[in-house]
C-alpha cells in the first residue's frame, strides 16, 4: 500500500516539473562545489563530466541507477559518502534523479548555470531598504497632549486604536527615571528637591541638560555600546586568564565620546579605519580602533559585529549560503570578510620608539628563556610518561616492590574511580588479571602513538605559528573520542604519567636537574630586569598586501569558489558594488556604512536609543532588520528620529533631548485595563514601561545610597572583589569566567556582539540580596549614614534610597520592626524593596 502512495505521488510531482528538472536539482544543491571549483575532482555540470567522474570513478552509470555513485550518495546509504553534506535532499528529488539516470541522463542542449544573484523588485521593497522618507509629523485629535512632533506620531497611532495616553509622572517619579536613564545613578534628594520645587516650563529640560552634561552619562550610554562592541578585558582563552594589557583605554575612550558628544558618524569611522584618518586628528581617534582589535579574533566574528552592530542585519548567516530569507548572497559576506583578512592587530605606542625598543628586547629575552625551559621540561616529561606507561600493567597489579610510589598512589586513585568516560577498562574491572592489565597497557602505549603521529601531520597541515582565524577553520585530523579521552587520563596535564614542570625534577640525573636550576635562575634574573610594559593602544592595521578573498563554498576554506572582490553589501550600495581601493577596505567600508544613501545606520542607532528609553526598541530586534526581525511599532517615527539625527549632525545628546523631552517619555507607568487588552505588549506605548536596574546601576546604586560609591573615572579595571567600590563599568570584564555577579544579573556574555540584554527573575537574585556580603557590608554603610531620631532616619532612609519621603503606614511599620531588628537589617530590607531595582 504504502510503495503504491508513494509512486502515485512521485508520479504526480514529475508531472508536474520540466523535463530539465533533475538537472536544474545539480545546478542549485551541487554545482557550487562541483561546478567549476571540482571538488574532490568531480564536476557535475555537463553528461561528459558525470561520466568521468571524480577521485572514485564514475558518477553515474546510465540506465542503472542502483550502481550509481551519484544516487548512492543522495540516498545517504553510504556513511562515508552522503551528499550534499549541508543536508540531504527530499524523497521527491532523489526519486527524480535516480528516474533520470535510468532514463538515460539527458542534459538540456544548453547546460544549467548558477546564475549570479541579482535582488528581486520584492526584495528591494522591504521597509529596512527604503530610503529615510523624513515623514512629517501626523496630525492629531488631542491637540494639548503632544509637547514635540515626536509625540504626534504616538498619539496618532494611540487614537486609531481608540487609545489615550497615560497621566504624565509625578515629579519624584520623573527625576529619577531621567537619572538612572542618563547617569545609571539614582538623583541626590536635594536634586529631587529642587526639581520637586521648581515648576518653571523648562524645569525638567534644565535636568535633562545637566545630566546630559555629566561626566557619569558617558560611564552609562558608553557602557551601552560596549554591549554591541562585545568589549572584554581578557582575550578569549579557555585554558588560562589572558588579560589584554590596554583594554580599558578603548573603554575610556567610548565614555570620553559619549561625553564629548562625539558624531555618531565620526564614531563609526574611527572604530573601522581611525588609521586612515586625517594625521592630525589620528591621535584623537585611534583608540577607537580597540572595537576590533579587542574582538575573539576570528574575522567571520568580526564580520558578524559590523553587520549586526553597525547595520542591524545579519550578514554571518550568508557564510556558508546566500542568506536565506534577506538579500545578502555568499559573495557578499566574502567581500566584507576580505576587509578584515586584509587588515592585522597591531598595537600603537603611547611613548618613545627607543623605549618600545628596549622593553621588546627584554621581554623576547625573557620569551625564549621560558621557551628554553618549558621545552626541556616536555622532552623529559614526555620520555618520563612513555617509560612510566611502559610499566602500566605492573602498576595496575602493583605487585612490584621497585615501582615509583608517588606514581602507584596515582594508579591507585585513578582505578578507584570504576565509572569512566571510556569503555577500555571493562575487562580489567570484571577480572582483576594480569592478561586484562597487559592488554590495557598495550592500548595506552598504542593511543600516545596515534597522538603524537596526528599531532604532527596538524602541524604539518597548519604551518608555522597558524593564526586564531585559521585555528578556527582548519580541517584538523583527530582520534577517536573515547581514544582521546584515555590518552587525556594518562598523559595529558592532569594525567597518571605527566610529572610536569615543578614535578619532574626528582626524576632527573644531577647534570639534568643543574642544567635546569641554571635556566630557572637565569630566567630569574631576566624577569628582575624587564620593566613594566610601556603603555600603547589596541589598534588594527592594513596587511602590506590586502586582498580579496575567494568564496569559501559551504563555508570550507579547503574548498574555494570565485573571487569576492572587497566592496559594500549589494542590497546597499548605489554605485554598482564599486570595490574598496584604500588598503584593506576598511576606511571604503566605513564610508558606505555612514553614507546618507545608507538608511539602515541611522536607523539602527536611533532605534538603539530609544531602546534604552523605554526598555524595547520601535524595533524589538535591535541588531536584526531582516525579513526574520521584528518590524517597526512606529515606522514613520523612526524615519523621523534618523533625520533628526542626521540633521542634527549624528548628535547623539540632542537626540536623547528630543526623546526626553516628550510627553511619552514623561507619561507615568499607570495601568490601564482597556488599554491592555487591546496592547497587552505596550507596543504603542499608552503608559511608560516599568523597568529593573541592569547590573550596573543596581550595584552602583546601592554603594551610592550607601555612600560608599567611588566616582573616579576611567583606568586599568578591578577585579570585584569586596574592596572594589567603584562604578561597575570600571570592573573586570572576562571572556573566560564572567564575574558571578554580573552573570547573576543578566550581564551579556563578551563573545558576542550584544543587541539587548535578557531580563531573568530567578530565587538566586533574591538570594543575592539576602545572603550577598555585598549587601549585608553596603546595609551597614546606609545605616550608619542615618542621623537624628528613628522617625528622622526612616524620612532620610526613604529619600535616599526611594527618592521619597515615606508614608505614614510605611513609617509606622518601620517603627514596629525596629523594636525588634536592627537598623542594618532594615536598610538591607529596603536595599531589597523592589521600588529599589525598579525604575517607574
């Protein structure tokens, strides 16, 4: 029954499809690695070429398809050949190609080529491509409401719904919002005051002014776009802590231009190309170049940064494939990829060239020093390992006396332990005998073998000193797992047989060890002499031969297509893709990115803005305006705000202005049921949305209440420790092992390049705020800060913390729990409320 459904259905699809069908399957799904590129030598684009075949003989034999190599492979029923590798092709396709190599395999009198990817009209139409349209403001019902043009395109969408604003904010509620908003600071209560007093009309624009003006603004928005930049202050190394020395000065330096309210569009540029510059202003700018060369270093990372942060689409999906939903072919994301294959981390000294000269000399010294020894020490430690697992057997059974001890405590424990990550112990562990302890022993010295056969063949095929990026795409050779897994048991760091340095050296002969003592003093002796390093800056610079880069099809760089000459996205350029001319590419691509005839920059940070506003951007995907994002609450008001943006000279300050000083920015955060209902998401922003504190400004928010809060900016970063008091951006940022902390709180990981932060609510933050050191010492400092009577240090506890006086029910229940509990405990208790970590 079941072969009878399924030859009608075949019958059905193949009437339905031309003639020419099953090779138009080989031109889209097989052509791209055996097209003109042959690999493995095949080529499949004509009937001579399927004949030939490849390294394995004959693709096809006409008229038999069950002999077919071709149709064996697309069946998967080989495991060792199963084609195309990306996935295999439905039953439909594969009964038509296997009907076609019965018949005969015809080809059409001309051959089927992959065309070259041309954007359809459709395509070109989605709302992200558009041109900025500069849309004028709607007009609206409810003339009083709106305080700027911006407010008349919410409203507008508030009353085609049906929908009214909510009431404006109380003063308290505004002042503080504006204050985390800008500083991540909660506002003094003398600041609360004085706004609370002042009913002049440009009251809240004077304290938007003077929080714009604040050197604390650049710690908060800088902080922002360090979450895109995916800024750490370690490289990204899973076997050690791998500090780079200079981070922080590119750190420093997005603050500095946030405060100094740097253009926006000069800020993507110094980022991308600060070296082709101006000379005169390269100084100013070069550190800005940190956003790439404190990236993981892998270029296709670099690549998927730049797209997502600077453009908000997601170019890395086109590294193995044309994008499939956005217009962004292979070509594409290989032309982007060049720029940055063309270009190398390099470092800019902040002192005198001899100086750079001197302490590289002493540190190369030092360098080989090290490399002398850990060299000895591994030639012997491996001799040692092989020797000692030589005897494996005989310290599995430890019935021989002579036997080094330390080594047969080490067997002892490791056999003690019976549930193993492989299966080679089995029958030692059911008899206990000497023919299963030979045969294991076999094995181990068999496996340190293959590892050191393999790991000379992957040095072999990566060259001298292969770089991460290479790292990262080479096609290395490797054991078996389970083999693997037992030469790690045995030889490897933690290993039964490795005496390492430091360990080793009880087993060397006397000439051995004094050879050793002499390089471990001189080594000394050479670190005693080596300074700290010099200061200098992070920075990218051209390869002395840029290049492009050839397609790299299915993502293989084993297997290379055409070349991908270096230029902008197609989808965005308006000069027929004109390839880069300036060195690398990176100051052309900086150019296209900023461009006024590209509308996605100033989209993508307006709407990054208004994000941290009102907690969700008008696009909720912030670094993805692809078909797969989300699409715009308020098309035309985004519009609206990049021309603003643009016009006001990419003025970042004058657009948080325009943002703030609306009325729906300044609405409270009242519930209304009506209005729920219809907009449960809040999309067309009928109130303000309620929000917690990030981890940055929930931590600095309780040193400063409890005025402990060091407010010295910029420097080396701290670890955070108990002693580490100063605003959290300040603190160390680890790729390796993020800080407990901030991983609690929801901090972004550093790897990536972070469009918006997730917001958990788990029993450990509040854990946290019962159990935390931090807490409990910081609850102290609040309380000891209290002076006057209790009734006089509840007023003052509530204004510090809340930015309010409290209520009487609050002050008498204040008052009956400290009959009883201690003040520390009840400024923690307030530490705690949720009207703290939250922002109305």
């Amino acid at each position: 029954m079941k072969t009878t459904v399924r030859a009608i259905f075949l019958a059905f699809v193949c009437c339905l499809l031309p003639a020419e069908e099953p090779v138009a399957i080989l031109a889209h799904r097989c052509y791209s690695c055996h097209g003109s590129a042959k690999t493995a030598g095949l080529q499949l684009d004509s009937r001579e070429t399927l004949l030939k075949g490849g390294k394995s003989g004959p693709s096809i034999h006409p008229g038999d398809p069950d002999k077919s190599l071709l149709i064996e492979a697309i069946r998967y029923q080989n495991p060792k050949l199963k084609m195309p590798p990306s996935g295999k092709l439905s039953d439909a396709e594969i009964a038509l190609l296997a009907d076609w190599v019965k018949d005969g395999a015809k080809y059409p009198d001309a051959p089927v080529q992959v065309a070259e990817y041309k954007i359809a009209p459709e395509q070109r139409a989605f709302w992200a491509y558009q041109p900025i349209k500069n849309p004028a403001a709607p007009a609206v019902k409810d003339a009083k409401w709106p305080k700027t043009n911006l407010d008349r395109f919410i409203l507008a969408a508030l009353e085609a719904k049906g929908m009214k604003p909510a009431v404006p904010a109380d003063r308290r509620t505004l002042i503080r919002r504006a204050s985390f908003d800008l500083t991540g600071l909660p506002p003094s209560p003398a600041e609360v005051e004085a706004f609370v007093a002042d009913r002049s009309p440009d009251a809240f624009a004077r304290v938007v002014d003077g929080l714009l003006a604040s050197p604390h603004y650049g710690e908060r928005w800088g902080r922002y776009w360090l979450d895109v930049a995916r800024y750490s202050d370690d490289k990204l190394d899973s076997e050690r802590d791998n500090p780079y020395p200079n981070a922080f000065r590119y750190r420093d330096w997005v603050i500095q231009a946030f405060n100094d309210d740097m253009p926006f569009d000069v800020f993507v540029k110094a980022q991308l190309a600060a070296d082709h510059m101006p000379a005169a202003e390269r100084g100013k700018y070069e550190p800005g170049l940190g956003f790439y060369a404190l990236s993981p270093e892998f270029q296709d990372e670099r690549v998927d940064a730049t797209a997502r942060g600077f453009l908000g689409l997601t170019v890395a999906c086109a590294q193995c494939h044309d994008h499939k939903f956005d217009p962004i072919p292979t070509k594409d994301y290989y032309s982007m990829m060049g720029v940055f294959t063309s270009s190398h981390i390099s470092e800019f000294p902040l002192v005198p060239e001899a100086e750079v000269k001197s302490w590289k000399d002493k540190k190369q010294r030092v360098d080989d020093q090290k490399q002398l020894i850990a060299d000895f020490v591994k030639v012997q430690s491996d001799s040692l390992s092989a020797v000692l697992a030589s005897r494996t057997a005989d310290y599995m059974l430890g019935t021989d006396t002579s036997l080094d001890a330390d080594t047969v405590e080490r067997w002892k424990k490791y056999l003690a332990k019976t549930e193993k990550d492989h299966p080679f112990l089995n029958g030692w562990y059911a008899s206990k005998s000497s023919k299963a302890a030979l045969e294991f022993q076999t094995l181990v010295v068999a496996v340190n073998t293959e590892k050191n056969r393999i790991d000379e063949e992957n040095k072999i095929l990566l060259g001298l000193n292969p770089s991460r990026d290479a790292l990262s795409q080479a096609s290395l050779k490797s054991m078996e797992r389970d083999r693997f897994v037992l030469w790690n048991e045995i030889y490897g760091s933690s290993g039964v047989v490795h005496y390492g340095d430091g360990k080793i050296d009880r087993f060397l002969g006397e000439a051995w060890k004094a050879r050793l003592e002499r390089m471990r003093a001189d080594l000394k002796r050479l670190e005693s002499d080596l300074p700290a390093q010099y200061p200098f800056l992070h920075v990218m610079a051209d390869n002395d031969k840029p290049r492009d880069e050839r397609i790299h099809l299915r993502g293989s760089q084993d297997t290379l297509g055409d070349v991908a000459p270096r230029r902008f996205l197609q989808i965005l350029s308006t000069d027929g893709q004109k390839p880069f001319s300036e060195g690398s590419g990176r100051l052309d691509l900086a150019n296209a990115i900023v461009s006024p005839a590209n509308p996605l920059t100033a989209r993508v940070i307006a709407n990054r803005i208004w994000q941290h506003h009102f907690g969700q951007g008008l696009v909720r995907t912030p670094s993805n305006f692809g078909r797969q994002g989300d699409r715009p609450s308020h098309p035309e008001l985004l519009d609206w705000l990049a021309q603003q943006l643009i016009d006001g000279r990419w003025s970042l300050k004058q657009l948080h202005r325009e943002i703030m000083l609306s009325a729906a920015y300044q609405q409270s955060a009242a519930y209304n049921e009506a209005a729920f209902q219809s907009d449960p998401e809040n999309r067309l922003l009928w109130r303000y949305n309620r929000r917690r504190l990030d981890a940055e400004a929930l931590r600095d928010a309780v040193l400063a209440v409890a005025g402990d809060l060091d407010l010295s900016a910029g420097g080396p970063p701290v670890r955070m420790t108990e002693d580490f008091k100063r605003r959290t951006v300040y603190g160390f940022v680890s790729r390796r092992r993020l800080d407990g902390y901030l991983a609690l709180f929801d901090f972004p990981n550093p790897n990536n390049t972070s469009e918006q932060r997730m917001e958990t609510n788990v029993p450990l933050q509040r854990l946290f705020f019962m159990n935390s050191e931090l807490m409990m010492r910081e609850a102290e400092a609040f309380a000891a800060r209290l002076k006057g009577s209790d009734t006089e240090k509840i007023q003052q506890a509530y204004e510090l913390a809340l930015g309010r006086p409290p209520l009487p029910l609050e002050t008498k229940k204040a008052l009956e729990f400290l009959k009883s509990g201690t003040w520390p405990q009840y400024a923690q208790a307030l530490l705690s409320a949720n009207e703290f970590s939250f922002v109305n």
